[in-house]
C-alpha cells in the first residue's frame, strides 16, 4: 500500500470515528433526554414495557449486526439477478458490514444499553416508592436487566449465524422500500 493510500485510508477511518461519535453523542443525548423525562412521568407498567422494548429492540440490532458481517453476498446477487426487491440493498449491506455492523450493535445497542440502564433505575424508583420497599433493589433490576441483553444477545446471535443472509435481504427490503430501491 502506497504512502497516499495509506493516508486516504486513515482519513477515512478518522471521518468514520467523527460521524460515529457525532451521532451516537446526539443520539445518546436525545433518546436519554426523552426516555427520562417520558419514564418518570409514567405508571410502572408502561415504563416496564418502554424497559423491555429497549431491550429488545437493542437485541434486534446486535443480531442484524452479526447478521451483515456473515451474509454470503453471492446468495444476495442470486436474488438481485431475479430482481428480487430490496436484493441490491443487501448487497450495500454486506459490502458495508463493518460500517453496518458498528452501527446496528455498537451505535444503536450500545444506547439501548445506556437506556435500559436508565429506564431500570427510574423503575427501581418507582417500586420502590409504591411499595415503600427499605432495601436496595437497584443491583436486582440492573442484574436482571443485564442478564436479559445479555442472553438475548447470546441467543441472537446464533440466530444471526444461521438465518444472516435472510436476516439481512429482510433489512434490505424494508431499506430498500424506505429508499425507493430500483430493480
């Protein structure tokens, strides 16, 4: 690889990191502004289910992560050479797998585990205050809470491996609705 190469390469690399930053800060400041304000002013039902939401949908992220990275593209060009809608998306996809895969499970689930963290303590608050309950059960709901994203991910991600190239032609279909993708 030659110097100028080189040095596009670690430009790139280094506008990647920024835009990265850049989002996940405004994104991160956003949904935990939102979610903090929204959870202290609800019931605990509905701020236990916006809890499991935000799992989930952190955990759905981490699997479409995996998913692009493990995608066979030559499965994805069989379906593009039968014009199958949202094939050429997926092919973006995997071509971009490292970028993808950053921002579904890293950018997104990472924020989805700052939330749920949040969201938990909120929780912890409130039950703790309708039950009048004297001991600490922050450490409970945090560890229940991690241990969900945790093994949620551990089983997405053996779904990720085994269903990826489906996994993905689904994110690149509804990409490819969004976008307006042509055949």
């Amino acid at each position: 690889m030659s110097k100028n190469e080189k040095n596009k390469k670690d430009n790139a690399d280094l506008k990647w990191f920024i835009t990265v930053f850049i989002t996940t800060f405004l994104l991160s400041i956003t949904f935990s502004y939102i979610s903090t304000n929204a959870i202290s002013s609800l019931e605990l039902f509905p701020a236990t289910v916006i809890l499991i939401i935000t799992i989930f949908i952190g955990i759905l992220f981490d699997i479409i992560g995996v998913a692009v990275t493990v995608a066979k593209e030559e499965e994805l060009h069989a379906k593009a050479s039968k014009k199958i809608q949202g094939a050429k998306t997926s092919i973006k996809l995997v071509r971009n797998s490292a970028k993808v895969a950053n921002i579904c499970a890293d950018v997104i689930g990472d924020i989805c585990g700052v939330l749920s963290g949040s969201i938990a303590a909120l929780i912890t608050i409130k039950v703790t205050e309708k039950f009048g309950l004297t001991f600490n059960l922050q450490f409970i709901i945090s560890a229940i809470v991690a241990s969900l994203t945790v093994g949620g991910k551990a089983l997405g991600k053996g779904v990720a491996q085994k269903n990826s190239t489906k996994i993905v032609h689904i994110v690149g279909s509804i990409l490819g609705k969004i976008t307006f993708e042509k055949q």
